[in-house]
C-alpha cells in the first residue's frame, strides 16, 4: 500500500507541484493551500469550493496530519504548553506566549538536540532525529486553529513565532525552510519576515544560505562575551568562533527583514554575568570588524533544571548587567519567565519527558495522567489526532 501524502509537508509551490501531479492547476493549490493553513481543514470532503472530482483524488493519495497532542497545559500567567508525540518514543513541545497586542508561538526544528549547550536541558537530553516539515509546520497549525477555538476568535492569533523551541533550526535547514515559507505565505498563515524568528547557536554556512533563501529575523544565541567561554557553554563556537559568526551577522543584515541582529544571552550566576563580561561585550558589538554589529540583546534568566550545576544570577546582577549595555548605547531586554508552573520555560521543553533512557515510560505516564485529567475535570478537548473535539476547555495545572 502506497502511504498517503502529508499536506502539511508542502509551501505552495510543493502542493503546486503535486496538484501537477494529479493534473491540477496551480490555483487548485492555492485553494487547498487555503483551506488547511488559513481555515484549519483537514477534511477533504469538506473543503466546500474544490471540485468534486479533485476531493475524490485527493482521499486516495494525500492527507492533512496533525501531530497526536499528549498533553495540553496553561499557566497561570495564560501560556500554553503542548507536548506532540513525533514517534519512536520522542516528545517536541510548541509553547504559546501571549502579550499585549500580540501572540507568539515558540516551535521546536528537532526531537532533542545535538550542539549540548550547557545550560539547555533540551541539549542534554541529545540528539533523536530531525522533524519533518509537516511535523513543524503542524505546531503552528494545531496551535492557531485550537486557539481560534479556544478564546472564540474569529482573526488571526498567532502573530509571531519564534524557531526557539528544541532543537538547533539551522542543522535541519531543508526540512526548516518550506515551513518559514508556509508561515510567510499570504495563502497560508501571512506572517510578515519581521514576525518570524530563527534562533540559531550560530551555523555560520547556514545563516548564509537563508540569508539567500528565506531571510527572516535572526536570533544568536550568544551567551558569552569571549571564545573561551563560549566554547564551554556553546560547544559550536569550536566549530564557529565568535568572530565567524558576527562576520556571518554583518553579511546576513544585508537581506535581513530588520536592521539589527538578537542575540540571546542567558544569565549564569558567577559563570557569565559579571561587569567585566557586560564590557567585554560592549567592545566586542562595537568595534567588531571595525564597524561594530547594530543589535539588540535580550538577557534570559536562567531556569535551573536538575543536573545542571548552574543556577540564574540574581536579579540584581540582571538589572546591573542590562544597564552597562544600556549605557553603551545597546538596547537591552530582560526576558519576563512565562509558564514556570508548567516547566514552559525555554530550556525546559520536554525536559521533563525527553529523558532518554525513560522518554516511552515517561510519555505513556503523561498519556495516564491527561487521561484522567480528561475524565476527572472535562478539561483538555483534543484528540489523540490532533483534531479539536469539542469545548476547549484548557487544563490547569498547578
Ligand atoms: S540552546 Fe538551542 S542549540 Fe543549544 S542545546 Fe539547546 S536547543 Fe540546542
């Protein structure tokens, strides 16, 4: 038996190409295009204007897969946590954070991760495999059309998503890409370049090419002011020092959709966070290739996980931090912690589940306890599927 096609694996010139193949037009793609990004449709017999012909095609040869959803979690600060079953005993997580005036989706590239940066539980959980297109692209189609549901919207709202979740995006960049491109399409979820964000450790021949294929915002995760820090904490920079990368930064805001490059910091009490290291920093963005890098940082308070041997430098040492690159000039963000009673916090996404050795008890442990939570409280209204069910009522958990 021939397996059926996932739509979701498609940009719209992919389901071009495939409606070719089933000697369709390009604007028959552009409604089907349509039906599952813009209206959440996975059912062909209900996508009401496609010909009745096209339809019968389409149930013998392709289908629209969600990822089964094994659990669904809320904070109480209003962000949403769900844990995706990709297979083989792995879990990914998309997180939705919502702010004023907009609704960010952070979504995982990769079942774990192989650079092992060393304060990310997701890096020290390894690397399991990359995920297909589909498998990305269905985080943002799950979270935007639950979420419709969920708050009665009738209008986008998801409207930014940040490529920060597990994994490294840029080592699965050929899977990453046609997803950037569904999440840009104006037939599918219209996202401006401004409003998609790929956060990469610092790939440097990757940030090349997307600066040629698809250039949206770039986040680095930096993290240090100097090599031999980071080669501790990012065991990339070996690879890509720090100097490649920032070359890499200056080539890529020729194409890039703003005219500054994020760079992610995370605070690590005693390990990176001392006055010395905010100067250094300074120096470095200034005179970098004797013109200096337009940036902005945005300082993350590390959240501690077990085994980690690092714990957050304490707020103080945050707001001491941020001010002497304020005072150089840098524009400096501390990152508000979101969803810590439901471990939604980056660096923590599916650490509680994608231990290695225990990922199939773990997760047949949470399939029990969503289960009984279902019963117990009417809460969480998603099937295995993927498919909304009925009142979406979200658990919380405290
Ligand atoms: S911080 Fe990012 S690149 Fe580093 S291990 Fe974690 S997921 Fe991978």
């Amino acid at each position: 038996m021939t397996s059926l096609a996932n739509l979701l694996d498609f940009d719209l010139d992919g389901l071009a190409a495939f409606c070719d193949q089933l000697e369709e037009k390009r604007f028959r793609a552009v409604q089907l295009f349509r039906w599952i990004h813009q209206r959440g449709e996975s059912d062909f017999s209900r996508m009401s204007d496609l010909a009745k012909s096209l339809r019968e095609k389409l149930v013998n040869v392709a289908c629209v897969q969600a990822l089964p959803v094994l659990a669904q979690r809320e904070s109480a600060d209003g962000t949403i946590k769900w844990l995706f079953d990709v297979g083989g005993g792995n879990a990914v997580e998309a997180v939705f954070i919502p702010e004023d005036g907009r609704g960010t989706l952070c979504v995982s590239s990769q079942a774990g991760c192989a650079v092992g940066c060393r304060f990310c539980s997701t890096g020290r959980q390894g690397f399991s495999r990359n995920l297909r297109t589909s498998e990305i692209v269905a985080q943002l189609w799950f979270a935007e059309h639950f979420l419709r549901q969920h708050l009665h919207r009738d209008e986008r709202v998801i409207s930014n998503v940040v490529m920060m979740g597990m994994g490294e995006p840029l080592q699965n960049y050929s899977m990453l890409v046609p997803a950037l491109r569904s999440f840009l399409d104006d037939h599918g979820y219209g996202l401006s370049r401004r409003r998609v964000t790929v956060s990469t450790s610092g790939v440097v021949p990757m940030i090349d090419r997307l600066a040629a294929d698809c250039p949206v915002a770039l986040a680095v995760s930096l993290h240090a002011p100097n090599d031999a820090l980071r080669d501790e904490l990012v065991p990339l920079n070996r690879k890509y020092p720090i100097a490649e990368v920032l070359d890499t930064c200056l080539r890529y805001l020729r194409r890039a959709p703003r005219d500054f490059i994020t760079f992610e910091y995370c605070m690590l009490d005693g390990v990176n966070d001392q006055d010395e290291h905010a100067r250094e920093l300074v120096q470095l963005m200034r005179s970098h290739a004797g013109q200096g890098i337009p940036c902005k940082f945005n300082l993350i308070p590390f959240n501690p996980f077990m085994a980690s041997g690092l714990t957050c430098s304490s707020a103080a040492r945050v707001q001491a931090f941020a001010r002497i690159l304020s005072d150089a000039g840098i524009v400096t963000t501390v990152r508000k912690t979101r969803g810590d009673d439901i471990d939604a916090a980056c660096g923590q996404l599916a650490g509680n589940v994608r231990d290695r050795t225990r990922a199939a008890q773990r997760m047949a442990q949470w399939r029990g306890v969503e289960h009984t939570a279902q019963h117990a409280r009417r809460t969480i209204a998603v099937s295995h599927a993927g498919a909304i069910t009925g009142t979406p009522s979200v658990a919380q958990e405290h």
